[in-house]
C-alpha cells in the first residue's frame, strides 16, 4: 500500500530513476516559477476589484451630479413659481386683446387700457405659469429671466427720451400707442 505511482511504474520498467528526478525537478520548478510570479505580479481578482470600484465610484458620482441638477431644477422652478405667484396681476380682465408671440405660436391675452399701456411701455411683462400666461412687473420679470429664459414670453424696454439714437430717421415720427396687431 505505501507504493507509490513513481514506485509501481519504476517496478514495470516504465521509468528509470533518471527520468524520475527529472519529472521531479521539472515538477519543482514549475511550482518555483509559479510562487515568484505571485509575488512580483499583483493578483488579478484584486485588480479587478479595484476596477469595479472605481467603476462604481464614478457612477456614483455621475449619479448624484444628476440629482443635484434635477433638485437644482426643481428649486429654480419653485422660485419662479414663488415670483409669479406674489407678485402677479390679479385685476387683468378686460376687453382688449393683447396679441403676442410664444415661440411660434401667437397668443392673446384680454387686458385693459391702462395694463395694455403698462406692457407697451415696459412696465410690465407677460411671463408663462404652468399652461397658462400671468402679468407681472418688469422688475419681477427680470429675476425671473435670471433664473430661466424661457418663462418670461414678452417684456418690452421700458421707453426713455434719453434712449433715442440721434441717427434714427424716423426719429421725429411718432408711433401712435393704439397700434395693435
């Protein structure tokens, strides 16, 4: 029972002793190389660990760039709402018909006399609220076209005499202020 495998094939003939301690050596040095190159080579489960990591870390980080943009959003939004709502012109129904453009769609809105003057001359601003569109003073429309372009669709510039251009001629022409469109 205690033969060996190299014992059994050395008593049928199929191996000398020289062959043995070759296979033996060939054995050993294998197993050598094998334990040096554990050692100066990391290990590739490790490596591949760190890897994932880093993986994980720059998704994370995309991740919560993206949320940060997304509540970033949502507070900007709040804010304009905020704006619109405090400070809108509740009295605006009238009969005349203020025409103007969003985007590429022409909307009106029924104003009165003295509100459609105001937005002629720049004093206040049409801004868009959710579907529908609200009045709101110049100076409101400004901080909210701080924080978002697109939600103030008209704000005219506020008419000065000392804005007028001396080259301008149609300087001594006057618009009349009941053009409408």
């Amino acid at each position: 029972m205690g033969n060996s495998l190299l014992d059994q094939l050395k008593k049928s003939g199929l191996v000398d002793d020289k062959q043995v301690k070759k296979a033996k050596k060939a054995k050993h040095d294998v197993n050598k190389q094998q334990r040096q190159s554990k050692t100066k080579t990391p290990d590739q489960d490790k490596l591949q660990a760190q890897k994932a990591q880093a993986e994980k870390v720059a998704r994370d980080r995309e991740l919560n760039r993206q949320q940060k943009e997304a509540a970033d959003r949502k507070a900007i939004a709040a804010q304009i709402k905020q704006l619109i709502e405090m400070n809108r012109i509740e009295e605006r129904d009238g009969e005349i018909a203020y025409n103007f453009s969003d985007g590429k769609k022409v909307q009106r809105i029924y104003v009165t006399e003295k509100l459609q003057q105001q937005l002629g001359s720049g004093w206040l601003a049409i801004v868009k609220l959710g579907e529908g569109y609200e009045l709101v003073p110049a100076a409101v429309a400004d901080k909210i076209r701080i924080r978002d372009e697109t939600s103030v669709v008209v704000c005219n510039a506020a008419q000065r005499s000392d804005d007028k251009e001396e080259d301008n001629p149609y300087a001594d022409y006057h618009v009349p202020d009941d053009l409408m469109w």
